[in-house]
C-alpha cells in the first residue's frame, strides 16, 4: 500500500536532481520495457483473511525516526517524471523534515486487527505477499510495514517481500558490491578497479556456503531462505509489472537476478567487515614513521609518532566506569619501534599496497560504507528515572543516504516479536530495535582486531612460495575473472571521466587470488631490508564473519538478559550492545575478538610474519569489558574507550577530548537530581548534537591567554563573542535562503582552530600527512573529535595534560603566544572575509546531504550530530 505522489513543496532549499533533464535514451527504454511488461492492477491488494498471530503485551514505549524515509521505491512507470525531477515516493523523504526538527514518530507494536488510528500513525489494511493466507502486512502513513505470519517461516517470507517492495534495488546494491561485482552491474572504472581489489580478499561461493553451515542450524538457514523466498517472490511479480519493478533496473537495461544464500552471505560479510576495517592500517603507520625519520631524524620521529600514535591516555573517558572494574589488555603489541617483531618496508615499497586501499574506500563511500562509522547510546537505570523504568537512546550513525541504509520494520511470529531496523538484503531480524521485554542499541567497538603482517616470501620462488620457520611453503590460491560492463550514467558512482574499462566500453580481467595459509589473503608485496614480503591482514573475524547475523535473531526472540547475554558469544566483530529490559537493568556490553599479540610487537605497526610472532589466541568474551547496572545510574558511548586498560590499537586517538564528553557531562548532572525524564534525554541528545565539542575544553585556554593581555578592537568584539557563546552550533536560513550560523563565534571558532591546527602541527607532521588528514579536521562535522583536536589540546596543557607530549610542537614557544597569534591571525583572516563587526561574521553552515542510491533526491538541512536513526525509549 505504498502511496505515491508528487513532491511535497517545503521551505528549505532543495537541491537540485543531478541526473539532469535529458533522459530520451532512457525514456525509449522505458517504453520497450513496458511494451513487453503485462498490465496488471497497481491497486492495494485485498485485505482477505488475516493470520491472528497473537502479540505480546508490549512494556517498550517510546518514539523513533529515520530520516529520510522507509521507501526507495521508484517504480518502472514513473521513471520519465523522476528523471525530470517531478516525482518522488510519499515515504522516501516524508521522515526529513520530522528529523531535522527533532520529532518522533510512535513506536508502539500493532496487532493484526488494531484499529487504523489518525494521521501518519494509522495502520492500513492488511494484504498478503503473493497471495499467501499464512502471513499478512499492514502499513502505517510513513510506510512501516507490519508482518504477521502464521509460523516463523511465514513472518521470514514476509520481511523478505516487503523489503522487497521497498528497497529491492538497493539491496541489489549491497549485494554487487559484497561480491566484487559492481562493475558488472552499473560498470565503469572506478566499480572495476574495485572488484578487482576486493576479490583478493574475499571469499569462494562455496566458502561463503561453509561458513553459513558451520555457524548456522537447519532452522536458522531455514529462516534465512525463507526471507530469500519473499524476495524472490517479489522479483517475480515485478518483472511482470511496471509499478512493482524499481525503475533503476530499467536505466541498466537489465532484470533483477533472484537471490541465493551466497548472496545474502556476502551482505553479511560486507557489512561485518565494515564495522571493524577501519584498522589494519600498520603500513600507513610504517610509511609516516619513515617519512618522520627523513625529515627529523629518528630521536624527534619517535616523539612525534608517540604523541599521534598513542597508545593509551589516562584522561579518556570510558564508557565502563571504574566501579566496574579493570579490563587489561592481555599479551603484547607495546614493545616499541624497535621490537624484534617489528617490520618496516622499504622506503617507497608500499606504495601500490596504499594506493589499493584508497580504492576501495573511495568506492565504498559511493554506496554509504566508507568504514568510518559512528554512533552513540545512552542507557539509563530506572533507579534514576522519574517514573522507575530504565531508558534507552540509541543512535546509530552512519551515512546519508537516498533511501536511507537502514530500513525499519516490525515483524510478529510464534518466536519473533520485534521492531526496529535492519539492512536490505541481510536477513528478517531486527538489528537495533525492542522486543516486548527489553530494547537495544548499537555502537561500533573500534578494538583493533585486524593486524598486518609481512611475511617473507621464498627469494627462489617469489610467486608462488613464502617462509615459515625456515620452510618454504605453497601459497594458497585460485583465478577469479572479473567483468565490466558499459558505463551507466546517472547513477552510483557516476564520473565521466572514469567511464571506460581499461580504455574500452567493456571487458574482463583473471586475477590471482593468493593467500598465507596461516594468516589470511595477499593485497601487496613490499620490500623489508632489500627482501620480498607480502602484505597480509590478519583478520580475527576470517572466516567466521556469518555468524554475526545470528545475535541478532536470539535478541528478537529472548525473554531474559540471560539468554539475551549468551547470544553473544556468537559475535567474532567488535560491537557496543546497549541494553535496557523490564526487570530494571540497563547497561553495555562490548563484544569482539580481541587478538592476543605475541611478546615482541608493536601493535601500530606491521608484524613479521614469519611465524614467531602470530597471535597467541584471543580475549575470551568474559574478559571483555561491560557494566550491566553501574552505581552511577547510566552509561553512555560515542564510540570511546570502553574501559580502563583498553588501547588504541593502530588508528584510534582515545584521549582526554571526546565526544562523549558531550554526553556524559549532561548525564552525570541529571543522575545527581534522580527524576531523568524521557523529555531531559532527548534534549541531551538535541544539545549534544549542535555543540561544538572543542568549545569546553579550548575556549578556556583562550581566556587564559588573553587573562593579562590587551587586544585590538576587532580581536577585543572577536574574543567577546567566543567568550559569551554556548558552544551550540544552531543556524537559520537568511534573506537569500541560505542556512548561516546563528552564533558568529561559531565561524570565529572555527577559524582560530584552523589557524591553530595549522601553526602547531603542520610543519613536524610534514605537508603529505597533515594535508591527508586535515580533510577530515578543519571542518565542524568531525574536527570537533578528531585526532588533531586531541592532540592540539595535549600539546597545549603542556604539564597539565593526563598524556604529556614528549615532542616539542610549539618549537620553544609559550602555549599562551601561540594561542593567542592563531586567534590574531584568525581574525584578520575574517575581517578581509566578511563586512561589518564580529557580531556579523555568520558563516555559512555545514549540511547534510543525502547521497542519492538510484533516482531519489532529498533535500539538504544543517548538519546534526546524531544518529542517522533515532529511538527513544522507556521499558
């Protein structure tokens, strides 16, 4: 029952459709399409007789949103009025605007007969997916599907066919780029040089089917296809209709390929390894440290390493307070640069290895996964609640998208009563939702369970044989041929410049799949002392990345913490699970695999992979750090240390400025006053969301700086305006609809800290490094976290800092001079910029752009530093 229409008139500023307005090709496509389509009705299917599965009496309440909207679905008959610009889904952006003006919708469970109700919460009429009497779906005005089946099979086959209905195309999507095939599938080069990079460290179809065998039981693969059945069954009568086949198919001149359990696997390992990749950056780390030593000698390299590559920081918050208990990190990975286990390529040897890294990314991004995820999570104990029942915020934080990566449903069977989200084209459970009992929560873990080793390659043989305790051993591997197709404009990744194969419309590559039997696959060969190496991640997740969908089952079918806590033994990704139920308890749990590194290594830089020094085993989930009911009433996670003892690992800067800070401030004032409503949490979120995280800790060293000092009338109005300001980054629309910061300390702000980052650390971490990482620093969205603030605020507390900086960063300069020449500097840098006083520099906002998967569009708004999914709620 998925209303459509025309796009709804709203105030902001829309952007425009970037597939421009010429779509004669396509139209002439869409009309040999529908030529051999059949006609059939698009009419809401009958409401028929309805499975009386019972529900659960629901002790979870609270609200949710999810920008921008539940449907993707652009059908085959309104592909010319999409290309133009003039149409759009009535749930594909019917949740912005609720968003970006921080409402909730209900998150209340229906029943099969519940009352239709008002407004965008009314539940429609009940029809059945493929003419099936064992289970039915209604839909509420923002297009949630509520499934009710029969059997759990039939509740399966359900979710299936209504993401189908509502994201086929993207989980098409998901599923090319999971398999390496994308070239294949939208084609052109940038897909190509991808496959062909990330086959090399993927798995076999039968490998992917073994690994579903080992982790899951004839009940759970029965599950699983049964979810591939509704899609299926979908795909079938979408190649049959015009208004049920998505119209994405019809601009790549192709039909949509049913679904097999490989498929669906593949999404599984994709989405896996998105959580934890982000590490296994050892020879970005090797690289740095040279390019150090190059430029300032290897007594200053190291003190600069060490301030940017820290191990740990007494200072961080952690998300496991003390009371909870110590969680060391057992065996090596500490020793230094000089362990005997340490490996450093030859200058200039990993370039291609690096160069393939970006590849990937940059590709990933194209489709909302570029392995830099967020997200944050407040769980409290009723004991500091108003009304005694503990509470849950969860925001997940990943990417923008046109439709958005999740996709929420709410699906009742004899075993399953949950709502929530989950992702197109993975299984029928709810990944971050409620059940009856209780309600959940994720953020990502980010403990580093991916190392890279170098393993010494037989000189004799560099091809094919490598050395093991002085043995030379076969390489593993196998041929997998990539191909690619003509280039399709107008959608993902869409760059005319990359729009050929190699040179030519089309074409395919064999590439040679190799693996270290002991570690892992191949992406590049290095030289280490003059001597061939190759490059291998390690990964603790290898070959068990499947077993991470089935947590998620038990949590929407558990009815104790108990059985809710032992699911999660079967987790091999690094997770936060935040946690609330009915019998008072509320809390975290971080699950991974923490590798156990070998005496002797250095966990920030490449191993030897010679066998002397591999993992010695992992951390046992027991030992991995939690609090369930902590004294002080709550805890709360933005993707920050998690306990005491716990270490950054090769990529993470947990240090005495986080994010979480913005949380846990506001939280620890509420829990002295006991009475936290649902209402004071959500206005945590609100205030977290706008504020400047850099503002309370650095803000206060400018007025230190300028304590005893006088300063010109520009910098004296400048300074006032900072001094007065609340941190909170809101903006308004101006007389020409342009979004402008509120606060113009906000754009002073951001200026000084430019300035700052630029004086202090741009000359010691060299123009490569600095400039690499900067773009993700000198604007709000991430700067307020990133590396370089936490570093900047160590280097200039100086002996007051809980990690003091053994390098010299400031050059012999007091830290109050150099504060207070950035601040100079910023504002003559805005005086030239804008007209008038201080009061008017009101700089233009950061937005939020919605990256369009197909032929949506959706308007931008002020950025918001929060979950791209929302819940509220209170059990």
């Amino acid at each position: 029952m998925r209303a459509q229409g025309k796009v709804d008139v709203v105030k902001r500023r829309e952007i425009q459709v970037r597939y421009g307005r010429s779509g004669k090709p396509v139209r002439r496509l869409v009309a040999a399409l529908t030529a051999v389509a059949l006609a059939v009705s698009m009419g809401v299917p009958s409401a028929g007789a309805q499975p009386e599965a019972p529900v659960p009496d629901d002790h979870v309440s609270g609200g949710n949103v999810m920008p921008p909207g539940n449907t993707g679905h652009v059908p085959l008959t309104e592909l010319p009025a999409a290309l133009n610009g003039d149409y759009q889904p009535e749930n594909a952006s019917d949740q912005r605007d609720l968003y970006a003006d921080w409402g909730r919708k209900d998150f209340s469970f229906v029943t099969p007969t519940s009352p239709g109700g008002d407004g965008k919460d009314a539940i429609g009429p009940a029809y059945h997916p493929a003419d099936r009497e064992d289970v039915s779906v209604r839909r509420d005005g923002w297009g949630v599907p509520r499934i009710f089946g029969d059997s759990d099979e039939a509740a399966q086959f359900g979710v299936g066919y209504a993401m189908a209905e509502d994201r086929l195309f993207q989980a098409d999507i998901f599923r090319h780029v999971a398999r390496g095939e994308m070239a294949e599938f939208l084609g052109g080069q940038e897909w190509y040089d991808y496959d062909r990079a990330w086959r090399q460290e993927f798995y076999t179809d039968q490998e992917l089917l073994d690994m579903l065998d080992r982790s899951y039981d004839a009940r759970e693969k029965g599950l699983l296809q049964a979810y591939l059945d509704g899609i299926n069954a979908y795909i079938d009568e979408a190649t049959l209709d015009p208004g049920k086949l998505p119209a994405e198919y019809a601009a790549l001149q192709i039909v949509p390929e049913k679904w097999e359990l490989r498929h669906s696997i593949a999404v599984f390992v994709l989405q896996a390894r998105d959580s934890v990749e982000g590490f296994g950056q050892e020879l970005f780390n090797a690289g740095f440290l040279t390019d150090l030593e190059q430029r300032l000698g290897r007594t200053d390299a190291e003190r600069v390493f060490g301030d940017v590559r820290f191990h740990r920081d007494p200072g961080a918050y952690t998300t496991a307070p003390k009371s909870s208990g110590r969680f060391p990190y057992p065996g090596g990975g500490f020793e230094g640069l000089d362990a005997p286990g340490v490996a450093v390529p030859d200058s200039g040897s990993a370039t291609g290895v690096a160069e393939r890294d970006v590849v990937i990314g940059k590709a990933l991004k194209q489709v909302g996964l570029a392995r830099k995820q967020a997200s944050n999570a407040i769980a409290i104990n009723g004991k500091k609640t108003a009304d005694g029942r503990p509470m849950l915020l969860g925001g997940p934080q990943l990417a923008y998208l046109a439709p958005g990566i999740f996709w929420e449903f709410e699906v009742h069977s004899p075993n399953q009563d949950a709502r929530g989200v989950g992702f197109a084209g993975t299984a029928g459970a709810v990944l971050i939702g409620k059940s009856p009992t209780h309600a959940w929560s994720i953020t990502y873990g980010y403990t580093d369970q991916v190392d890279t080793f170098l393993v010494p390659l037989d000189p004799a043989r560099p091809d094919s044989h490598y050395l093991r305790d002085g043995q030379s051993k076969s390489l593993e591997g196998y041929t997998s041929t990539v191909r690619c197709r003509p280039y399709t404009p107008g959608l993902i990744g869409s760059d005319p410049a990359s729009a050929t194969c190699d040179g030519l419309p089309a074409g395919q590559t064999d590439i040679d799949v190799q693996r270290v039997p002991e570690y892992g696959p191949i992406t590049g060969r290095v030289n280490v002392d003059g001597a061939p190496h190759a490059v291998v991640k390690a990964r603790a997740h290898w070959m068990r990345e499947v077993s991470n969908g089935k947590p998620f089952l038990t949590f929407n079918q558990a009815s104790t913490m108990a059985e809710f806590r032992e699911a999660q033994q079967d987790f091999t990704i690094s997770l936060n699970i935040n946690y609330v139920d009915d019998q008072g308890n509320a809390g975290f749990w971080h699950v991974a695999k923490p590798p156990v590194r070998a005496e002797g290594t250095d966990v920030r830089l490449p191993t030897i992979g010679d066998g002397r020094f591999d993992w010695q085993g992992t951390v046992p989930l027991t030992d991995v750090p939690h609090a369930i009911n902590p004294a002080q009433g709550f805890t709360a996670n933005w993707n920050n240390q998690i306990a005491q003892g716990w270490h950054n690992g090769d990529q993470n800067y947990w240090g005495d400025l986080q994010r979480v800070e913005m949380l846990s401030r506001r939280m620890a004032e509420l829990a002295k006053r006991g009475d936290i409503t649902s209402d004071d949490l959500w206005r945590v979120n609100r205030e977290a969301a706008f504020e400047d995280g850099r503002w309370h800790d650095f803000v206060p060293l400018l007025e230190k700086a300028y304590a005893d000092t006088s300063a010109e009338s520009d910098v004296d109005d400048a300074l006032a305006r900072v001094r007065s300001w609340d941190g909170q980054r809101t903006a308004s629309e101006d007389a020409e609809d342009d979004w402008r910061y509120d606060d113009a300390a906000t754009t002073i702000f951001d200026a000084w800290m430019r300035q700052l980052q630029r004086r202090v650390l741009a000359d010691d971490l060299g123009d490569d490094y600095y400039d690499g990482a900067r773009r993700l620093g000198p604007v709000f969205a991430p700067a307020y976290y990133h590396l370089y603030s936490t570093l900047l605020l160590k280097i200039l507390l100086g002996e007051d800092a809980p990690l003091r900086a053994e390098h010299d960063w400031l050059g012999g300069a007091e830290g109050d001079t150099v504060i207070r020449e950035s601040f100079e500097a910023a504002v003559a840098e805005l005086g030239l910029k804008f007209n008038g006083s201080p009061e008017d520099w009101r700089g233009p906002a950061v937005m939020t752009t919605y990256q369009s998967l197909g032929l949506l569009s959706v308007a931008p708004h002020p950025f918001l530093n929060r979950g791209t999914y929302n819940q509220l709620v209170t059990v």
